[in-house]
C-alpha cells in the first residue's frame, strides 16, 4: 500500500484518523490502535514478511532491557543486537550480490558454488533496521531510557507513516510523544497541509519526469544522442528528489496528524554550494546517521587527515551499499566520498572564493554525474551513458527530444526546476522587506488563507492525475 493511491487516500488513511480520533482521550489505547494500523498496513503489501518487522521488534525490545538490566552483559548484548539487525538486513538485501559476486570471482557463474534462489527483500527494512539499531546503542550510551513497554517500541519501529522509506527516526526524538502527545487543530490542519504537498511532488513532478527518465533509460545508452541523455538525467534528477522528498512530506506530515514530530529529511539540496553542503541537505536523517553511528565511533576527524579520509571513505561506501546491492550503488556512494575528501584536502577554500554560480554549477554537476550511476541498471550501462553525455553523439535517431517532450512535460520539468529553489521563500521574505506595512496583515489574514486554498488545490490535481494516469513506485521503497 502506498501513500500515492486510492486505496490508501480514500479507505486506509481515513479510517486511520478517525479510529485514531475517536479513541485520542485513551492514551494506551489509541498506540495500541496506531500500532494495529501500522501493522496491517505493512502486511498488505508484504503478507507473511511483517514477521521479520516483528522479529526486529521483539529482538531489540530484548537487547534493550538486557541492556539495562544486566550491566555486566552491556557491550555483548550490544554486540549480539547489531549482529542480529545486520544479519537480517544482510541476508534479505545482499544474499544474493554476495552469492553473484562470488561465484563470479571464483569463474562459476554457468555451474555456480553458490545456488541460491532468489531472496525477497522486505519493504522498508534499510530504515526500521536503522531505527532499530539506533535505538539499542542510544540505550547503550545512556543518552535514552529503556523502553519497557514492547508495545510501544513497536510502534515507534513499525509507525507507519515513515516504516517504508523514512526519514529515519531517532527513538530520542519521540520517545515522550509515544507516551503523552497533543493533537491540536493547528497541528492536524499543518499536517494535512504537508501531506498533501508531498503527494502533489510526487504526483504532479517525480511521475511526470519518470516518463522521461523511464524512456531514456528503457534504450541501449550507446544509441541516445547527446541531448537526449542529458534530458533523462535532468528528468532523473528532478524525479528522485521530488518522489524522495514528496515522501519525506507526506511521513511527516502524517506525523503531524497522529501527533508526530519529525525531522526535516531534505532542505534544497539542489542549491547546495559544495557536496559538504549536498549531504546536509539531502536525505538528513541517512547522512546524520551515520555521522553519529559510523562515523564518529571510527574517529571522525580525530585520528589525523589520513584517517579522517578513510573514514570518509568508509561511510560513503556504507552510503552506497546501503541504497542497494549492487555496484553502481557502492560506485555513487564512493563518488560522493572522493568529493568530499577532495574538498577537505583544499578544494573548499578555492570554492570560496568563487563565483556562486560556479559553486552551485560545480554540485550540481557532480551530483548528476552521480545520479547516471545511481539510475543505470548496471555499471557499464552507466558508463556507457556517461560517454554519450560527454562526448556528441548524434545517436540512431529513434528517439529525439521532441518525440520525447510534450508541451507538458516541458511545462512540468521547468516547474520543477523552479520549485527546486526555495522561490516561494525568497518572494515571502522580498514582500516583508518590501512591504513592512503589510507584512501582519500577510501573515495573519492572507497566508491562511491561500494556504488553504492551495492544498484544497493541490490536492484536487493530484487525486485527478491519480485517477487519470499510472503512478510509480517511490524510488527509496526498494532499499
């Protein structure tokens, strides 16, 4: 069940809000309910996989109070638990790239050493994994309290508004609100609000550009013009962000709904100055998770330059091997990782002193170049496709630009591209400057006002194209 579809918008999520309502006064009650919901939701689309959600559950409620309760088993129980979480988000994401990649090194790929059928992989368990895990070492720190209730763990690992594809929620940031949260009007109306803008990025910007990236991509690389490639990546570009991002809104506004304080997942990451700057706009709750659970427990930056580049390397591998079990997943996450080190070895301080438009130019170029990897469904395609990029190549000419593009899809794609930059901002903060003597009455009559009037907006162009076309899968729902 996605949050992109009719039977989510018009049966799960209304049902979900007034059950949730009608038993708010109940406080043990209505987790018990949320958590209910939770769960059902998830084995709608996984059936009998909600068992390994469960295991995940119970394992770590176990390590938790293991934890707590018998110091001297502190440091092996946190062992144990995180080889538990990795066993599992081992076996069922990498299995099958460990078993390839080694019967390919040994020469046996036509009778391989290794038979493995094909392995699932479970919906959502890179991020409840990571809950998980974040949980039992904060317990392990000291920096939160055991949870005693395993019920109450369990929504917090399984709460469905961001179990499928985040962000990645830190125990310490709701572990109050599982046990005593407020549910105002303010925060349901805002709720609603980002919700449905996330649903309008994904409906009305990331399907739209995945026609194009999806046509590009659908053809041998070594046959697309040169302009004909660098659309599909524009198209990617702009697609993974508004379908990643759209997501992020709808989880946290959803949040909002059942009393839920999120995070901030994405901050335009496509303004960015430098990859540095990228990383802490994209995908926040990802980036500053391993910071704070691989990174710094390597050394960080402690152990001197030498190290500090190792490490980086070492998270960024993680990065990219997380995102999938692949190479060209390791191949983006190491690419981030060489720009990184390339910036702290000296090129931050020549990017200083350059012209902003050059700064932003300069990310955003090597995050495209990124993207291709990241999109190509093998290493070589990606190369392949890089060549076509870089070099002119006037292709086969079964596909040109304007067989691909409609009036639509142009008008789609540049909407995007604006809506990429914080514009609606930067017109706020112009009218404040401009306009002092309106700015209350802005604020306090005319913002709500359009406010609603645009999710009401929204929201009727995104059921319609729901209707009226094929929505994708969100990208992140298959790590």
């Amino acid at each position: 069940m996605v949050f992109s579809s009719v039977l989510f918008l018009f049966y799960f999520l209304p049902i979900a809000i007034i059950s949730h309502t009608l038993v708010t006064p109940l406080k043990t009650v209505r987790n018990i309910i949320l958590l209910a919901l939770s769960l059902i939701f998830y084995t709608w689309g996984e059936g009998e996989y909600v068992l390994i959600l469960l295991i995940s559950v119970v394992a770590n409620y176990s390590f938790g109070i293991i934890i707590t309760k018998y110091p001297h088993w502190k440091l092996t129980s946190l062992r144990i638990s995180i080889f538990v979480n990795l066993f599992l988000l081992g076996y069922f994401k990498y299995a099958n790239f460990i078993a390839t990649n080694i019967n390919t090194l040994l020469g046996s790929t036509d009778t391989p050493i290794i038979q493995l059928d094909p392995v699932h992989l479970p919906i959502g368990i890179s991020f409840f994994t990571f809950q998980a895990l974040s949980y039992v070492i904060d317990v392990y720190r000291g920096k939160t309290e055991v949870q005693k209730n395993v019920l109450d763990l369990a929504l917090y690992i399984a709460l469905f508004p961001q179990l499928i594809a985040g962000p990645i929620v830190r125990y310490t940031d709701i572990a109050s609100q599982i046990i005593t949260r407020v549910i105002n009007r303010a925060d349901f109306a805002s709720g609603i609000r980002r919700f449905t803008i996330g649903l309008a990025k994904k409906v009305v910007i990331a399907d739209q550009m995945s026609i194009i990236a999806d046509t590009v991509f659908a053809e041998p690389a070594l046959s697309l013009n040169t302009p004909v490639a660098w659309l599909g990546i524009i198209a990617y570009t702009l697609q993974i962000c508004f379908d990643f991002s759209g997501y992020s809104d709808m989880a946290i506004g959803l949040g909002r709904v059942f009393g839920f304080t999120f995070l901030e997942n994405f901050n335009y990451p496509y303004i960015s100055q430098s990859i540095r700057e990228f990383w802490r706009r994209w995908h926040i709750s990802l980036s500053t998770w391993f910071r704070d659970y691989l990174y710094i427990p390597l050394g960080g930056n402690r152990s001197g330059v030498v190290r500090t580049y190792l490490n980086l390397y070492i998270v960024f591998f993680f990065t990219g091997l997380w995102h999938g079990a692949s190479w060209n997943f390791i191949f983006w996450g190491l690419w981030h990782g060489t720009f990184l080190v390339i910036e702290r070895l000296g090129f931050e301080h020549i990017l200083d002193r350059l012209w902003r438009p050059f700064r932003h130019l300069y990310t955003i170029f090597v995050v495209v170049v990124g993207w291709v990897i990241f999109r190509a469904d093998t290493l070589d395609y990606g190369l392949a496709y890089l060549q076509q990029m870089f070099t002119w190549s006037a292709g086969n000419h079964i596909i040109t630009v304007p067989i691909i593009m409609t009036n639509k899809l142009w008008f789609f794609m540049i909407l995007g591209i604006l809506l990429a930059t914080p514009i609606f901002y930067k017109l706020h903060q112009f009218i404040d400057v401009q306009f002092p003597q309106h700015s209350a009455k802005l604020e306090a009559v005319w913002i709500p006002i359009l406010s609603n009037m645009m999710t009401i907006f929204l929201m009727a162009i995104a059921i319609l194209m729901l209707i009226t076309s094929v929505s994708t899968p969100f990208i992140y729902f298959r790590f």
